[in-house]
C-alpha cells in the first residue's frame, strides 16, 4: 500500500477511537438521539478531513499526534452537515446505510410504536436536533485542544474562523445549491463556482489553516504560507468535485455509489453540464436541456448524455481542469519544504484526481 | 415604570443595537438566507435572557455594560433554539409575525416563482439553515467578549460551558418534549421536569453563570455563589413554566397569545394537568383525559376544564408551587449583597411569577 494510504488509515483507526471515547454525547437524551447524534461520525470513512489538519500540521513543522481534538472536531463538523444536507435532499442512504433521519424514523417504531408520517416527522426533527449537537460537539472538540497544551488564544482563534469563515462559506454554499434547485434561470457558471468553493472548498481550507495554525501559533490566516496551504486545500476540493461530476455521467454505479445520471435527473447545474452548454451548438444544448430531469435513465439514455459530452468537448475541459488543480495544488506544494507530510498531501492530490481512483 | 421595567427597556434597545450592528451575517448568501439569519434575533421581544447576564454580573460587582457580547450571545442561542423548534412544532406564527419557515417560503415565491410544496419545503430547508447559522453566530458572538477585554481562557470556558451543558441539556429538553408527543403512555411528572429544566432552566442558568464568571473570571461553575445563582435562575424558569401552565387554561387569550386550551388540544403532560390526574377521582381522570386532543375548545369546554382542575386541586397545587419557588429565588438572592442588580432580580421574580403579569 502507498505511504500515504497507510497513513491515512491510521489516521482513520485514531479518529475512530478519539470519537468513540469522547464523553459530550453521554448524557443527551433519550437514548434515541443520543445514538444518532453518535452514528455518523462513528460510521468511519476515509476521515480525510482530519488527515489534513495532522498532515498540514506536520507539513508545517508540527507533530500532528497533539492536534487530534482539531482533526475530530472537523470530521464532526462535516458530519452536522451531512445530517442536515440528507435532511434537506430527501436522501434516504449513504455510504450503504440509512441516513440520520430514516434511521430514526425507524426507532420511532421501534421504540414509540409510531408509524407512516409520524414516524417519519419524528425522524427529521429528531434529525434537526442531531445535527444541532453535532455542531455543538465540533465547537467542544475544539476546546479540547486546550487539554493538550495550547493555549486559549490559538483555539479562541480557531473557534471564531469556525464561525465566521468556515460557517458562514459553507452553510452559504449549501444554501446556494438549495436555491439552484427551484430557480427558474439556468445557473451561471460563476455561481457555481462560488457554491463549490463554500460547500466543500471552506471545509477543506479550514483543515489545513487549523493544522497550520496549530503547528506554529504565531502565524495566522493572512500569513501567505497559510494562504498557500488555504489555495492548495481549494484547487483539491475543486478537482474532487470535478471528479465526482465525471464519475456521475463517466464512472461505474459500484465506485460512484449513486445511479449513474444523477445530477442530470436532479437537474444538478454541474461544471461538465455547464460546459457543455456554453460550448455546443444550438442544436446540442436543446438536446441537452431535454435530458435533464427524466424519470429513469436507462443505458442508452447515459450513452446519449455520455456522446454530447464528448462531441461538445465538455468532457476534455473537465479533465484539463483536474489535471490543471492538481498541477497548481502540488506546485503550491512544492513552495514548503520536502517532508514526509509534504509527500503524503501531493500522493493525495495525484490520487484524488487520478479518473479511476 | 419600576426600576427593574426602565433598566430592561434599556438593556433592550442596547441588545437591539449590538445585534443590528453585528457584522457577522454581512457575507451570507443567498440574501433570502442573510435576511432568516438576521430576522428573529433583530425582532426584539423582552429581552430578559440579556438582562439575565448583566444582572447577575452587576450582582458580582461587574460592570454590565463590559458583557454586552455575552448578553447578546444568549439571545442569538435562544433565537436559534426558536427556529428550530418552530419548524418542529409546525407552527406558523410567532409574536404575531410569520416563523422563519414560513416566511422563508414566501420569499421563495417572491423571489424564486416557487409554489405550494416546493415553496414550502425550500421554507424548511434554508430555516434549518438560518438556525444551523445562528448557533454560530451566538458561539462566535462569545469569542467577541475577547475585544472588550476579556482573557481567552474565561471566553474558552464560557464557550466550553456552552456546548457541553448548555447545549446538551437545553437540546435533550426539547428532544424529550418532543418525543412525550409520540409516547403512547402518560409521561411521568419528574420527566416533564426534567424536560423543563432543560429546555427553559439551562439556558436561565446558563446566563446567569455567564454574568457571575464575567465579573469574577477567577470563579467556575462549581463555586457555591455561582451554584446559588444558578439554582435562582432554575427557580425562576419553572415558575415562569408553572405559570405559562396555569395562563394556558386560567388566562385571556390576547395576553397568553395563544389559543385557551392549546396545551390540551397538543395533549401536553403539563404539571398542571398531570397534578389534576394524581390528585383526581377515577371519574375525574378519565374525563381529564377525555378532554385532550379535542377539535374544538369551546368556552364550555374550557370551563369544564377549569372546574376540574380547581376541584381536584391541581390550580391551588400549581399557584403554590409558583410562590415556593419564587420565595426560594428571592432567598437565595438573600445571600448577595444588596445593590441595585439584586433589586432588579428580586423585582424580576416578583413580576414573573405574578399571576397576572
């Protein structure tokens, strides 16, 4: 197994057990949300958010073991949003099992006796609260930083970018992307950039400054070699979420763990839809806007998707822009000195962006 | 005006101020989103949890005008618990003006075209959000305590408190109550209290330690004085609760602001009711019980209702209850010094477990 991959599997065995011994959720009640509020952030993952605060803090001279309450504490705060986004999306699975509220909706039977939509009312709001104390877990965690020898200042730091950056880009980012969904106007490209950027960037960036930061104190947000390490957690959370709109029309079901077609019957307003529009013809953009929202989308429906893709040239910008997000994450990179952090971050890059990974 | 009336209009119009002039929603998107976040915490109402914090520091010997960030901290949480809990409670009216989902779900007409369910789903979703935004907004609103002088490690502490016990405690509150909703069996009293503690004592509590702490940084939650206060303000919160009860079935509407009976028609285990069944003939029991979740509560009916809570003793129950912990709060203000925050405390009490008031 690759150096970094190993890494991160320890990363992934350390979080588990940081999460699973943590005492906030002992005493919530009943016994029903006290679970849910726990299953997400046990549910494992790859945990790369927390990797990139230990990885970034070793990139810059830390020892990444002392910043575990930040790396679990951003791994919870991606898990608050998770529950509320699957709320929001009527999603009834991820990663194979029952989301927050479905989950829940079942003890209702289970445990009340409730059925159809009462269980299933009970369900989200049951959800909704969740969610809540996992935001309240993620800003706790953080606190616990003091417990392993930082001083109140770096952590009061950190809480207040948590809020005022981090929060406000992502929940904004979230929102934006609610709000695509029943505008009327197809969505300009610009927007979607800005949504990507604050859904999935502000999270990724948040990671390496904490690790940043808690590595050496005296830096802060502005340092350019923060924003360095800021820029190169944004050209990777971009080349992901190119990725994952590649995968969703160019992958296998299996791997992308959804339908193939997807964003096309949600109606998503993807960077590879986007593109295709601005650059087909006429002709190519009609046939395109009559395949989003379909009620099935059977093989051939795919190829279809798949060949205007091609024709339009979509698909080869899509792929030229990983490739150009990797390039400039690793050569943002390369302005830090060599280490074994330094490699772990540019093996990532290369395998988060590699197509069939 | 009573004293403690003048100095809450003023703490009033102050929090009015702080908040209004709170820079942290500025970079919200989309404006529909920056409008919910800024809407309840700017819609004004008593103001008492502020006044709470300020108080209790002045009762320290602090100077309350320096907490003005945890004043409005508090308020922020509160407002956020509000939304939230309006979207569970499915309740379209707060204070006369429309909930955040609903008025959310307006918006999305006016701005989006959006009707019917998609209006009023996409009202959910971004009221999740605005909450999900106001709780970080009461969280980076404590950080703010540090510009007015205040040590890191007090504000970590205060944040600390606010997660771990505020935030559990107020969150199970509401979960239970909740829940009681879909419970088959009769919800035993000690867990409507605890209930009660949760969801209106915590955060009293937890306003009151905040102002004694910020008078004097070098006290913890532990410290006798700073038990007694709290214990005050636990006090305070069931005999507001106690007569919230008692105004639901003995008071006029337009001053309750709801509907008479409303507490029976939602079929809530409130200490009233559950008084009248423990100390009511078999008779009396089962027609109590009769009379919960009707369509209608007519005039008649609410005087039935009332004449079995009085002959069964439940009223005189309650309004004893209601003086014996507002006794109990004024004794252990008794502890302090005299000076004018305790008068208002005192006078506060006196006011808001007055019948009428």
């Amino acid at each position: 197994m690759a150096q970094w991959k190993e890494q991160l599997k320890i990363i992934a065995e350390t979080i588990n057990k940081v999460i699973a011994n943590d005492r906030f959720p002992e005493k919530i009640e009943p016994a029903v949300l006290r679970q849910a509020v726990r299953a997400y952030p046990m549910l494992g993952g790859k945990r790369l958010r927390p990797a990139l605060v230990m990885w970034a803090c070793g990139l810059f001279g830390g020892k990444p073991e002392t910043v575990l309450p930040a790396a679990a504490a951003v791994e919870i705060y991606h898990n608050w949003t998770l529950v509320h986004d699957d709320i929001i999306d009527c999603d009834d699975f991820r990663r194979g099992t029952p989301t927050t509220h479905i989950s829940i909706a079942a003890s209702a039977e289970t445990e009340y006796g409730a059925t159809g939509k009462t269980a299933s009312k009970f369900g989200t709001d049951f959800a909704i609260l969740a969610g809540d104390l996992q935001q309240s877990w993620s800003v706790d965690m953080l606190c616990k930083l003091q417990d392993n020898g930082y001083c109140a200042g770096t952590v009061l730091y950190l809480i207040r970018k948590m809020q005022e950056e981090l929060g406000i880009d992502l929940i904004s980012g979230e929102a934006c992307d609610v709000a695509f969904e029943i505008r009327k106007d197809e969505i300009p490209e610009h927007e979607v950039r800005k949504m990507i950027s604050g859904k999935t960037g502000a999270l990724f960036s948040y990671c390496v400054q904490t690790g940043a930061i808690l590595a050496k104190p005296e830096l802060d947000f502005e340092h350019p070699d923060v924003k360095a390490i800021a820029e190169f957690a944004e050209c990777l959370a971009l080349a992901f979420q190119l990725r994952d709109d590649w995968l969703g029309i160019f992958g296998e079901a299996e791997k992308f763990g959804k339908p193939i077609g997807s964003d096309f019957q949600e109606g998503k307003p993807t960077l590879l839809y986007l593109a295709a529009i601005k650059n087909g013809s006429a002709e190519q953009q009609q046939k395109l806007r009559s395949l989003l929202r379909l009620e099935e989308y059977t093989p051939e429906i795919v190829e279809e998707i798949r060949a205007l893709l091609r024709e339009t040239g979509a698909e080869q910008i899509i792929l030229d822009e990983i490739d150009s997000c990797s390039k400039r994450a690793v050569k943002l990179l390369s302005r830090f000195e060599k280490n074994a952090y330094r490699d772990y971050l540019e093996e990532l890059t290369g395998a988060l962006t590699g197509r069939n990974v």
